[in-house]
C-alpha cells in the first residue's frame, strides 16, 4: 500500500531561498520499495523530463528513493522577546540527486516571556517534477501560545495524473520558549 503524506516545496520567500541549507538527516529509516518502484517508473514514462534525466533513473534500482530533511544553515538568537522566521524543507529524491517533491514549512514566531505565538505563516509551500502532483493536507503550528511550538506539515505528492493514489508523508520541527529549536527536525 502507498505511503500516503507528502510533497515537494514550491518556492518560498525569497528570504528562504537565499539561506545556504544544511543536510540534518535522512528520514525515514526507508522509503517503501513498492512507493519508490511506482515513483521510479513514473519518472521514466514521463515525457516532459529530458531524456538523459530518464535514462539516469532507468540505471537506478526501486530501492534508490530517500527523504532528506534540510535547514538553513544560520545560527538562532536566544530571545525572551522579539520575533524571528524559521525556514525547514523535506525533499523526496530518487537516487540521491533527483528532487521529486519538495516541501518547506516556514513560519514567524513571536516571543514572550516564555509564550509563543505566530505572527505570520505557517506557508507550506509544495513543489515537484512535472508529470508529478504534490500538496499538503494540513500545514501549521502544534501548541501556540505555549513555550514550545512544533510547526510542520502532512503533504503528499504522487505521479500525475493517478493523484488519487498519492504517497503521503510529514515534517515536523520544535521551537522552545527562548527561540532555539528548529534545528533538529523529523518527519516520515
């Protein structure tokens, strides 16, 4: 059965575009076999990707699909007060180096004295490959108003035009009291 949450991040602010992004880590433990197999063969059928690109992921293998959560690589203030944007993005990628979809969750929280609220956002936006659809069903902030937040995402992308039978996955990151946080983010 298909591993339904997921998708690709449209592009965001351009704030979030200009942030070097670091690798944080692979999630999940692996991709199904049976998701990465109807991805891999997708990408092969679809005509409006170039035909090298094509022929790349016909050498691949249905075990070559893997998630990667990335960050911004700057560094958090520490605030009792104040506001600040925090910018995460999930890339589902086949074989490494290939960006099937994409996801980012951004959003501006606001401090004080040890509350958190949201003062703008939460924007998910979603990207993909053409021949691939992608989207989120829920996009937002866990816990607002209190002293740690988790804002995240349920998004899902899948091969057009069978987007019924999309593949779903989630991102979620923390963010405490002081503004540190979010530079450890998980998802599946």
């Amino acid at each position: 059965m298909w591993r339904m949450v997921g998708l690709l991040a449209t592009v965001l602010a351009v704030v979030a575009t200009l942030l070097p992004r670091v690798p944080v880590q692979a999630a999940p433990p692996g991709v199904s076999r049976s998701e990465c197999a109807h991805t891999r063969q997708a990408l092969i059928d679809d005509d409006k990707l170039d035909q090298a690109t094509r022929d790349r992921v016909r050498q691949g293998s249905d075990a070559d699909c893997s998630e990667t959560i990335l960050r911004p690589g700057r560094p958090f203030v520490a605030q009792k007060t104040g506001c600040q944007g925090y910018y995460q993005e999930e890339d589902f990628k086949f074989g490494g180096w290939l960006t099937v979809a994409q996801v980012n969750v951004n959003v501006g929280l606001c401090f004080n004295n040890g509350h958190i609220t949201v003062d703008w956002g939460p924007d998910c936006p979603t990207s993909s490959l053409p021949g691939i659809v992608s989207g989120h069903d829920w996009c937002g902030v866990w816990h607002a108003g209190q002293d740690k937040v988790q804002p995240g995402s349920n998004w899902w992308y899948a091969p057009a035009p069978v987007w019924f039978s999309h593949m779903n996955h989630w991102m979620r990151y923390q963010i405490n009291s002081d503004g540190s946080g979010g530079d450890d983010p998980w998802g599946g």
